[in-house]
C-alpha cells in the first residue's frame, strides 16, 4: 500500500457560511468511499488545529451519512464577526476553499475510488 | 404543484432577477426576495433617522416596477419580500403610488409588521431572555445604545396576509424559509402541525433563499459550469406532500444538481438534526436527493418537529467606526515593503496623538484572507500584493487623520506602490450584533391591506 499526499479537494468539495462570530463549512464526499475516509480521518481535533492561527474556540462535527457530508461548526473562528471584523473576509467565505487546500495522507488506491467520477 | 422562485439572495443582489425570472417562467406563481442581513435593519436605521418616510430596502420599489409590465400582460405571479425593514409601511405605500402611476391593473398590497420590539426589550432590560445568546452578557448594560431589535416571525402573518387576497406581501423581519413556507401552507392548506410538510417547504426554502447560491453561484466547482455570466435564478416545485424539485429556467446559465444543491443545503447550518425556525425544527438527517436530469434535483425525506417557543430576536448597537484603506505593492519583497508601509500609516497617526484602538494590515497575496493558515505563500519571491489596512476606533477623528496618511506613502513609501487614486477613504459607523430571544406568545404580528386600484 502506497501512501502519497494529496489535497481534500480532490476527494471532497465544500461550502462555508457564518453566524456571527462563528462559521460552519460543510464538506461533501464526491463516493461512498470518499464519505468513509472523510469519517475516519478528518476529525475536529485535525480541522481544529488546521484553522488555530484564525483563533478557533472550539469545532463542533456533525455527520450527514444520507448526503455523505460533514458539517464542521467553528465556535471564534470569526473573531468579532460581521460588522465589527476588521479582517477582509469578515463572513468566512474564503474557509470552504481554505479547508479543501488541506494536505491529507491516503493510499493512491483508496484515493481512486474517493475521487469524482 | 406550486412553482416558487427566488430572485434576491441578499440586498445587493442583481435588482434584474425578478422581472428576468417572470419572463423566462410565464408559469411561475410566487417570487420570494430577502433584503434583510443581520446589519440591514442597522444601516436602514441610519437611512430612517435622517428621513422618516425611509427605513425599507428602495430597491424593492424599483423591482415591482419592472414587474408592471407582466401584470398588465395579465401575469398572477405572486410577490414576497421582506423588503419593508423597518417601515413596511412606508414601503407598501411608496409601491401603491408606483403600481398606481404606471397604471397597473387592480392589486393588493399585504403588510406585515409587529416585528420591531426595540421598546418593548429596552423597557425589560433584566429580561434574562434578552441577554446575548453569544457573550450571555445581560441587556441591562448595553439597553440604551440598542439602535434596532426585531423578531423573526414566521410564515402564519405572511399566510393571514396571502388569506385575505394579498399580491404582493411586504414584510419587516421574518425567518428567511418562512417566505416559502408560506405560499404552500396558503395553497395546499396544510395545518400547523402538519410538521414534515412544513418542514419540507422550509427545506425548499433554506435551498432558494440564497437566490444563485444553489444554482451554480459561489460553488466548489465553479469553472466547470457553463454559461456563467448569466446564472438562473432558483425555482422550487413544491409538491402536497411537502417534497420539492429544484430547477432554474431552461436556457440559462449554471447548473442545478447534486452538488449544488448538497452545497446549499450544508449553508449557514448548525447541529443538521436541529434546523430551527419559527414554524417548525427540521431534522436534514432522512432527506434523500435525485438527480432527475436537465437542472431538476428533487429533495424528499424532510421530518419536522413543533418549533421553539422563542423566536430569535436581533438587535443592533452602535459601537464606533471602521475604515479600510487599499494601495497595491509592486517589485522585489513586496509583502515585506507592504507590511512596513501599513506600519508606518499607523506611525503617522500615533505623533498625532491617536494611538489606534484596533488595528489589523493584511498583505492580499501572501494568503493573509485566510491568515496564518498558508505558509507556503509566503515566499519572498513573490512580486505584486495588495496592502490593506483596516481600523476600529470610537473616535471618527482619529480614522479621519488616518486616511489623510494614506496618499503619502505614495511619495515617502516603497517604489512600487500605487493605486492610490481613489480618494481619501471614509469611516462608516460599526455596529454590534445583539441576539437574543422573546416568547412568541407576547408577540402579536399586524396585518394591514391597502388595495390598489379598484378591485
């Protein structure tokens, strides 16, 4: 078994929203297998430690085997939130694309059967 | 069937979305629009206290304007939008002079207000309902500086108002699925308990609220999709039994599928089994997804449950002012010549006697809008950034003497700045977010009708 280093995007896309000083981002598993990787390894320990420079609290996941996704809320991650956030992306738009850059370690054959079709 | 579109995603979104989707869906029987972020009412509550007939999102007016030329054609389609902030009647009334200048045939105009309880909060402020949900700190220290706080009613006003023969029904705050919900409670009749319909029409409306989001707009795979300069607005097929089909108009741009939709549906949400809003509490964990083909996913499976007692509430403070200030950085290390150049803007007002209450330079290019997350940017090599510097204080003057120091770093800065021309930048006022929660049963939600033109 190989292991190489891919990127989440290419097994998983995603979508960010906030909620005053929070932000959630789903990710969404392009197979069935891709949903059973994403389950096992992308925790909220990893996600966590992944957006600690932005000030994260807290992560809280949450589990949609019926759309095979996961919905990661991000408690601070905002800092201030809305109109008070000095930063330029005050909403957290930006996170979907930002979590899908995250470097993982998979096998080159469970990586063929996560990828799209 | 009932055939519902959205064609405002928020206030700014394309004000030719309405009268676009109207032409493209002769058969389309409701347009649901949200003018009303969580800052709107804030912004609206400047507009009022300069002029009182204001307060509502003036672009609405603009838009059942360019819809009088369907109605003439003898359209029926149906508007709903929260459009009215915090004058729903002001903006009702500014409509019916419109719809009555143009000569449009005999409509009714719905309003639904009782959403403003600015006085009632400030007048409890220990009310411990009304502590912040975020900081639980209590009201009673910040009470006064409160400059808006409405509730999120639910569909039943919107319902009342389509009941009495309502066209177009303007709202202040309302739960954005809400103005979906509704149109379906009215058409099929279903009763308020009917928890896995409602849940289903809220569901449909959760997917189109967010106009193009869910057909193509902001997704994963955007450059993938074809046609993208001219996206379809979203349609929700809304069936009896609560399940829906979301499609766009044929021969438009974008895409309506499974990934969209996924996409739109893991939105702005938290804990999926608990989706609240104030006509039911929606569980997503059983909802199934078809692709059909041709831009149609249809969603099934929503299971609803009794909504929370509470309805959210958002306040609004006043809470100083912010300023941001953009200059682009060229040449050999140009994040480093970027970083110093903000530092010294900040120098500049400090011998001026402002030492800056918050303070945040960013080099775009260096990976600094996601900050700290992608070392790998920031390589020395690299030759171009934009500098942006943003600023908080509660004294307007010490922002006003910061962006007189802008310009001069064209002439004392790094060579390589420049894009300076567009003037002095201005602080615009912040303002604090307050949400917290009041029992539905002190609220009663008021419906008013102005007929326009002869019925």
């Amino acid at each position: 078994m190989t292991l190489e280093t891919a990127h989440l995007r290419e097994i998983a896309y995603a979508r960010s929203g906030d909620k005053g000083s929070n932000a959630n981002i789903g990710v969404i598993s392009y197979t069935s297998e891709g949903y059973a990787y994403l389950k096992e390894n992308l925790t909220e320990e990893h996600v966590k430690e992944y957006f600690l420079p932005l000030g994260v609290k807290d992560v809280m996941r949450y589990e949609l085997p019926n759309l095979g996704a996961l919905n990661f809320v991000l408690i601070g991650i905002l800092g201030e939130g809305g109109s008070r956030s000095l930063r330029i992306d005050a909403q957290g738009k930006a996170l979907g694309q930002a979590i899908l850059e995250m470097p993982i370690l998979i096998s080159t054959e469970t990586l063929s059967h996560c990828r799209k079709n | 069937m009932i055939r519902i579109g959205n064609a405002q995603g928020f206030w700014g979104d394309r004000i030719t979305a309405a009268e676009q989707l109207v032409r493209q869906q002769p058969d389309i029987d409701y347009i649901t629009l949200d003018f009303l972020a969580e800052v709107s009412m804030s912004i609206l509550a400047i507009q009022r206290e300069k002029d009182p007939e204001m307060g509502y999102a003036a672009d609405f007016v603009e838009i059942i304007r360019s819809l009088i030329p369907h109605w003439k054609k003898g359209s029926k389609v149906k508007v709903i939008a929260n459009a009215g902030g915090l004058n729903p009647q002001g903006c009702a009334k500014r409509c019916a002079e419109v719809l009555m200048s143009e000569g449009c045939p005999p409509l009714r105009i719905g309003i639904v207000s009782g959403d403003n309880i600015l006085s009632m909060i400030q007048a409890k402020p220990d009310d411990p309902l009304f502590r912040n949900m975020d900081t639980t700190e209590p009201l009673s220290k910040g009470a006064k500086f409160l400059v808006t706080a409405n509730a999120y009613f639910g569909a039943k006003p919107i319902v009342e108002a389509l009941q009495q023969g309502a066209d177009i029904v303007i709202t202040g705050r309302v739960a954005d699925p809400s103005l979906t919900v509704a149109p379906c409670v009215a058409h099929y009749g279903w009763s308020w308990d009917d928890y896995d319909k409602i849940a289903g029409a809220t569901i449909a409306g959760h997917l189109i609220e967010c106009g193009t989001q869910v057909t193509g707009g902001i997704s994963t795979n955007w450059l993938d999709l074809s046609n993208p300069a001219n996206i379809g607005y979203p349609i929700a097929e809304v069936l009896e039994d609560g399940s829906c089909i979301l499609t766009k108009p044929k021969n438009t741009g974008g895409s309506v599928c499974e990934e969209t939709v996924k996409e739109q549906l893991l939105y702005e949400i938290g804990d999926p089994n608990n989706y609240l809003s104030p006509d039911v509490t929606v569980s997503f964990l059983s909802l199934q997804l078809k692709d059909e083909g041709s831009d149609r996913v249809r969603i099934t499976g929503a299971k609803g449950r009794p909504p929370p007692s509470t309805y959210k509430v958002s306040g609004t403070y006043k809470d100083g002012f912010k300023m941001e200030a953009m200059l682009a950085v060229f040449g050999r290390d140009a994040f480093r010549k970027a970083w110093l150049s903000g530092k010294i803007a900040i120098e500049h007002v400090r011998e001026q006697g402002f030492e800056l209450e918050h303070v945040n330079i960013e080099c775009l290019g260096s990976g600094d809008v996601v900050p700290g997350v992608f070392e790998e940017f920031c390589n020395g090599d690299a030759k171009e950034c934009v500098l942006r510097i943003a600023v908080a204080d509660h004294r307007k003057e010490a922002l006003e003497c910061l962006s007189k120091e802008i310009a001069p770093l064209v002439t004392c800065g790094p060579q390589g700045v420049t894009g300076y021309t567009s003037g002095r930048p201005k602080p615009r006022p912040i303002f604090g977010y307050w949400p917290c929660l009041i029992e539905a049963k002190r609220l009663k939600p008021v419906i008013e009708i102005i007929q326009v033109g002869s019925s």
